[in-house]
C-alpha cells in the first residue's frame, strides 16, 4: 500500500521534471535557432545594402 504511494508521487515528481525539462530545452533551443535567423537577416540585409551602394 506504501509502495503504490510513494511510486505514484515518483512518478509524478519524475513527469513534472521532464515535462519541465522538455519545456526548457525547446525554449532554448528556439532562441539559439532566432539568434541564428536574426544574425543571418541582419547579415544578409547588410549585404543587399552593400549590393545596392555599389
């Protein structure tokens, strides 16, 4: 009776930290990913700018 308890707490405890986890990992890696986009627009706006000057 004990047993099933505290495996049913474990187990939600374990759920929540990997629901977290995830969460966390894919907020991340989307801003590495938008930092990226963010870096190659600028530089590929600097370079139509530089296209338009000459």
């Amino acid at each position: 009776m004990v047993w099933s308890v505290v495996f049913q707490r474990l187990t939600a405890s374990t759920g929540a930290i990997v629901i977290l986890g995830s969460i966390a990992l894919g907020a991340y890696k989307l801003r590495q990913s938008s930092d990226s986009l963010r870096g190659r627009g600028v530089y590929w706006r600097n370079q139509e700018m530089e296209d338009f000057i000459h």
